[in-house]
C-alpha cells in the first residue's frame, strides 16, 4: 500500500485547501496537488493527496471512496506509478 492517493470526480469548486482539510479528518496531508489545465487553469476534476503513513492512507480510502463532496460521489484509491508515454505525434508509422 502506498502513501499517495489518487481522488476523482471531484467538483470544480474544490481547492486545495478543501483536499487539505477532508483528508486531515484521517491523518496527516504531507501534499495535496489539484490538477489543472494549462490552458484555462481550471480544475480537471481529479487530484492527488500524500498522507503521512500507510495506515492514512488506508483509512482516507475507507472513509472518503464515494463518499459525498459537494454533490459529487468522490474515487478515491492507491495512486498508480505514471506510465511512461512513447515520443513522436503519431501512430509510429514510417
């Protein structure tokens, strides 16, 4: 079990002020990281919060996993290591 989160379907009325303050009701938040789009800036629903051990993050996964915030039932799981992505812009046809 690892120590970061993955938390989606989150609404876009979310901080990370509001990660920070849900997830300490378990334990200590080491980081919370709401994803945005370059772009616009907006959030794009889904974010990441670290706890400080195991047993943290086992619990946040217990009590917030579709639980209700704002209206919207929340994901919350282990986060999975990111997959490396393949360069070029196309389907790697010569």
């Amino acid at each position: 079990m690892g120590r970061k989160l993955y938390v989606g379907n989150l609404p876009f009325s979310a901080t990370e002020d509001t990660l920070l303050e849900t997830f300490s009701a378990c334990g200590t938040v080491d980081s919370a990281k709401l994803i945005t789009d370059r772009d616009t800036g907006r959030s794009k629903g889904f974010a990441f919060v670290e706890m400080s051990s195991d047993e943290e993050a086992q619990e946040a996964i217990s009590k917030f996993d579709g639980n209700d915030l704002d209206g919207r039932p929340l994901r919350v799981n282990e986060a999975k290591p990111k997959e490396p992505r393949s360069g070029g812009f196309g389907g790697g046809r010569y």
